[in-house]
C-alpha cells in the first residue's frame, strides 16, 4: 500500500478467517484462524487516509460516513478508512500500540465493514451449545463475558465474545466464528474462580484481562437457536421472558454493534429487514435482573434450562 | 376562514423504518432509542396509505372504499391515529397545500 505510516508491526500479518469472510492483513491478528486459501475478502493495511471525506458526509462521535466509506478518527490509536466493505486502511498515531490498534480494527473497523456488506453485527457473545448457537446481547457491562466465560465452564463453544455476526443462509441464521477470547474485568474473575490461561490485556490503562478460549473456540459457522437479551430491571429473582416478535425487533435493534453508523451509511432498511426476520424466525428472550450480576454459573444454568426448552435449529 | 384539519397533509417522518410481521407492522423510530411502534391490520393500511403525502380526507376516502366503515366514525379514527404517531415523530403533519 503507498504511503505507508511509518509503523512496525511486532510480526508478519497473514490471512484468516473471520465472521466467514477470508482477511488478509498487514496488521498482526494472532489467535484468529488462520491459512485461508483463495482470494480474500476484505483487506487490512497501513495507509494514509485522508482529513476527511469528500461530498457532505454524515458526522458522528470520532467518525463520518457516506454510503461506501466511513472514517474513524481517533486522537491517540488511529485514523482509519473502511470502504465498500472490502478495505481497511489504518494510520496509527504516532504513540499507538499494536493492541489498541488491533481492538479499534475488530471493533469499530469491522463494524463499519460489516454493515456495508450488508451483515447484521450484534454486540454480544455468541456461543455454541452443541445444537445450535445462543447469542447474549446486552450494553457493556452487562455482563455479557462473564456469562460466556461461565458457559465455556459449561463445556459450551465459543464463536466470539463482543461481536456477534449473524447471517442469513438460505433464510437460516447462522453464526461464524470471530476471536478466540473473552475479555473480562478483574471482578468478574474473581467471581468466576481462576480460569486457566489468564493473560494480561495488551493495551496500558486496560483494566480487562484475556480468557484465551482457543481450546473451545469453533471453527465453522453454527445455526441460531435463540437470543437472549439482557437487562438490569426489578424484582427479586432473574426473570427470563419471551418477546414477541416485535419486541424482538426492537430489542434487535438496539443491540446493533455501532449503531451510530447505520445512518452513515445509509444501511437501516437492509439491516432492518435481517432483524425482522430473525424476530419472526429465532425465539428472542428477555432476561431481568435487579441490583448486582446474579451469579454467573447459576445464572448460566438457567439459561441452559431455558434454551434446552427452545428445541433445536434447522440442521441439528 | 378555519382550515379543514383533514385537509392537512400527511408524511412518514425520515427517521421512521417499518417492516411487516405477518399482517401487522412494526415502525422504529431510529432517533429514540428502544422506540417502536405495533400496528394492527387497520393501522398498517393507514401507514400504507401515507406513501406519497396524502391529505386525511384522502386516506379516509380510501379506508371507507375498502372497509364497510362510517365516513365520519373513520374520519375520527383516523385523526386520532396520526396524532399518535405525530406525538411519536414517525409521522408529519403539514398545513394544506394551498388551492
């Protein structure tokens, strides 16, 4: 790529594979699966990008759209230029580390890729029971890594902790694979036990640490069995309860990863209709609580009750 | 000379979206976070009807050749609805347009 900042990456990139898309990056991605053949999907690489983006694009919080580009700026990791949902191109500031950097990539970046190919990103943990996926949506701090790391106790799968992408295949939703780890507050450990494997995050000031999960992470897509959303509310006991499908919509909707870059990129009426049909297609439970996260094992078995009950997607 | 107020003309609102379930309808406001609205059978057609800015006597014509209802029972129901929705800013109410 021409003009590239002047940034030395800790090792050589590669191509993997990543929400079922096949990436081919300049920037490191360890954990992710890896050795895809064949043309790649979406390529990430250092680049200068421009101040800003030509016509009157839509302006957000650190970013600014228009159908086909969004830029995201940052004052201390990076400025970076996602097109047509094929390009990443990533300026680092000049004090960025490569953590921080790959965090903005698989956040942010592959937000803004993933809504202009037209995909539904979920902000939540996805998670394979061994018939189907279940998804746990909710805002951060939810406690959404908490359960999942929970669920892993349970001999679930993981297919990723913050980014949930769900496809429609033959009008089945199914769920690919992301990143191989969950990352949890130093409470949320300690309330979990000590799960081995343990890491320190790789960003400064990062308070959260690494639960490497490559030991249970799937590799191929999964169909969806349910989706459960979580919220603090009243009352003193967890309470599960299904939505009706425009409830669900609704619900669906607010969790959408990046939301704020929907109206950029002129994306809502395709994403709006995934969501509808998830919400007529895939059972879609509330889940309420009141003061602090419940504990997370017990609240995990309940879930496991509650989603055993669902019955199993199409081809399971 | 007071104006008509079914003569005025009505619009969905930009950040509206709507979808069907089944045979009933559910409208986002994509402004107001966790904001959506149900429709049954009977409001979907009314949304359906809004295409284009039409007046309410417009929309009430078309209801009352479709459905066996009342013209002044529709007229009302009709006001009543799009008021709803107006208070909910996924529709705009406009002055007439000027004859």
């Amino acid at each position: 790529m021409r003009n590239k900042p002047d940034f030395h990456p800790s090792a050589p990139g590669g191509t993997h594979y990543l929400h079922g898309l096949r990436v081919a990056s300049e920037l490191p991605l360890p954990g992710l699966a890896s050795g895809a053949s064949g043309a790649a999907d979406v390529r990430i690489g250092w680049g200068r990008v421009p101040a800003g983006l030509q016509g009157r694009p839509f302006q957000g919080f650190k970013f600014e759209a228009v159908p086909g580009q969004l830029l995201i700026r940052t004052l201390r990791i990076a400025d970076i230029l996602v097109q047509s949902g094929r390009t990443m191109a990533i300026q680092p500031r000049p004090d960025a580390r490569e953590g921080e950097i790959r965090m903005l990539v698989l956040g942010w970046g592959l937000a803004a890729l993933l809504l202009q190919r037209g995909l539904l990103p979920l902000h939540g943990s996805a998670l394979d029971t061994g018939s189907g996926c279940v998804l746990f949506c909710g805002r951060s701090g939810a406690g959404k890594s908490t359960l999942a790391a929970a669920c892993l106790d349970r001999g679930l799968g993981l297919l990723d902790d913050n980014l949930a992408v769900v496809r429609l295949e033959a009008g089945r939703a199914a769920v690919h694979p992301g990143v191989p780890e969950i990352r949890l507050c130093p409470d949320a450990v300690a309330r979990l036990g000590r799960p081995a494997g343990m890491a320190r995050a790789d960003s400064p000031g990062e308070e959260k640490v690494l639960l490497d999960a490559r030991g249970q992470f799937c590799r191929g897509p999964v169909p969806l069995r349910g989706i459960y959303v979580l919220e603090r509310g009243e009352g003193p006991r967890t309470e599960v309860a299904a939505l009706g499908p425009a409830g669900a919509a609704a619900a669906l909707w607010r969790h959408v990863f990046r939301r704020p870059f929907v109206a950029g990129l002129d994306a809502a009426a395709p994403l709006f209709a995934t969501i509808l049909h998830l919400a007529r297609s895939v059972p879609v439970r509330r889940v309420r609580w009141a003061g602090a996260l419940p504990p997370p094992q017990a609240m995990a078995a309940q879930l496991e009750q509650d989603w055993q009950s669902l019955g199993s997607p199409h081809g399971y | 000379m007071a104006t008509d107020p079914l003569a005025r003309i009505v619009r969905k609102a930009p950040q509206a979206i709507a979808g069907p379930i089944d045979d009933t309808l559910v409208i986002l406001n994509l402004e107001a976070e966790g904001a959506y609205h149900h429709l049954n059978r009977t409001g979907r057609r009314v949304w359906e009807l809004m295409d284009g800015g039409p007046t309410l006597t417009g929309i009430c014509g078309a209801l009352t050749r479709e459905f066996a209802v009342d013209p002044a029972a529709c007229a009302a129901d009709v006001s009543a609805f799009v008021d709803r929705l107006v208070e909910r800013k996924v529709a705009i109410l406009e002055p007439s347009a000027p004859a």
